[in-house]
C-alpha cells in the first residue's frame, strides 16, 4: 500500500486545506487497510452473518449441533431455505457438516467466528 505521503501528492492543493484535520490520521487509515490479511474471506463470513436467517442458525448452532429438520422446524421455516442458508454459511467457513444416519448434522465453528470477531476487534482498537 503507497505510504501517506503518496497519498497527499495526489490531492489537489486545492482540497488539502479542506482535509488538513485529517491528514495526521491518514497513516493509521492506510494500516487499517493492510491489517486484514485474507479480506476476501472476512468479507464473505460478514456476509453470511448479515442475514437474520443465518444469524439466527450461527447463535442456535451456537448452543448445540443440529440436524437442518430440527434448525427448520425450530425456525419455522422451510427444510430447503434453512439448507440454502445452512450452504452459504458453509462457504464463509463458519459451519461444520457431518453426515449422521440420515440426517446432516451442522455445528458451528467456533474458532472460525472467533477468528473473524478477533479481527475486526483489532482493527477497531487500533483506531482508538
């Protein structure tokens, strides 16, 4: 990432009297950029997360591993929406899927969400 320096070349003269307040914070603003390692992922778990639906799963999954039947019926929501939701939630990494007769059992992966609420606490700390 172009330092702070680089930055402030490429603002018109005219505009930095506009931003001088935000200039000494411009360093701080460009680290934040850098301190997530693997953004793509991060942004895939908060948008897993930004569904009611799927929260309502992760904090249910939260408690205990559940068959997508009992999650559904728990819900009050469709078996093949719950699966969709159950899917999505799969691909950002935050749930686990066993098979357990015949059923799939889903548990939530802790460390995963753990992992993600870490990173976005440093972030926030750092600004301060």
């Amino acid at each position: 990432m172009r330092g702070s320096e680089e930055v402030l070349k490429r603002i018109p003269k005219r505009c930095l009297e506009d931003i001088e307040e935000y200039i000494p914070r411009i360093s701080a603003a460009l680290d934040n950029l850098e301190s997530i390692k693997d953004k793509d992922k991060v942004s895939l778990s908060l948008k897993a997360l930004s569904s009611p639906t799927r929260l309502d799963i992760v904090l249910l999954l939260a408690a205990s591993d559940m068959p997508v039947c009992l999650i559904s019926y728990i819900l009050g929501k469709d078996q093949s929406l719950i699966s969709h939701h159950l899917s999505d939630l799969k691909a950002a990494g935050l749930v686990k899927e066993t098979v357990r007769g015949k059923y799939r059992v889903y548990r939530l992966k802790k460390d995963a969400l753990i992992n993600l609420l870490e990173t976005l606490d440093s972030v926030i700390r750092e600004v301060g």
